[in-house]
C-alpha cells in the first residue's frame, strides 16, 4: 500500500506531535494545529512567518538561532528540553532535524512533544 498525500496529512493533522517544517530563513512552510497550540497563535498566521516572529521571548528566538544553525550548517539532528512559556506552557522535548531535497536547499523539520508529565516525574 502506497500513502498518498491526503492520508499523510491526516496523520500528521491527528498526531500529538506539534511539527513544522521551516526554510533557511526560519520561515515556517508547514504546520499544523498543534504547532498552533504549541506556539499560541491561529495556523493561518504562521506559515510565511518566521517562527522567531512568532516567540515572545528573546531567550527562545537565541536558543532556536543556534541550534537551526546545526542542523542548516552540519546536516546534524538536535534533541532538546525546553521550558515553554509561550502559547502551550510546559516542558517540551524538541527534535530538529535536516531536510535534503534534490536542486533545493536543505529545509529544517521540527517535531516537538509535551514531556512535561515525564520531566515533573524527575524533579
């Protein structure tokens, strides 16, 4: 069986993973809802924004400079923490990973689930 388009967006639209796919520039070419919820603002405001226009906090938009950066520059997958203060509070565990396309520059995926049952769990 072969997934078209229409079953994988449904798949993503139904997980409980927030996930976004960005461009060199940071600006946001897909989401979802609950990238929505995860950032506090409407989905139809995000894609063709950068995502640091979309964080309140300075210490946010420095944090996810450097660690795009990685993954721009070296191919490289991140694998993070973060206390989150915007939109959905809490701990999130955050994946980022590249994106290599044929005659295209390398996009950034970005997966991120709510972890903060399991980090209040450790402390």
């Amino acid at each position: 069986m072969i997934i078209d388009d229409t079953t994988l967006r449904r798949f993503l639209d139904q997980s409980p993973l927030a996930a976004c796919i960005r461009d060199a520039d940071s600006t946001i070419q897909y989401a979802h809802a609950a990238m929505a919820k995860l950032l506090g603002r409407p989905l139809d405001s995000m894609i063709g924004r950068s995502s640091q226009s979309l964080m309140r906090s300075p210490l946010a938009h420095a944090f996810c400079h450097d660690s795009d950066d990685r993954v721009l520059r070296h191919g490289e997958s991140v694998a993070y923490e973060r206390r989150w203060e915007d939109g959905e509070p809490g701990w999130w565990q955050i994946y980022k990973f590249a994106i290599d396309q044929p005659r295209a520059a390398r996009l950034i995926g970005m997966l991120a689930v709510d972890a903060s049952e399991h980090v209040g769990a450790r402390t």
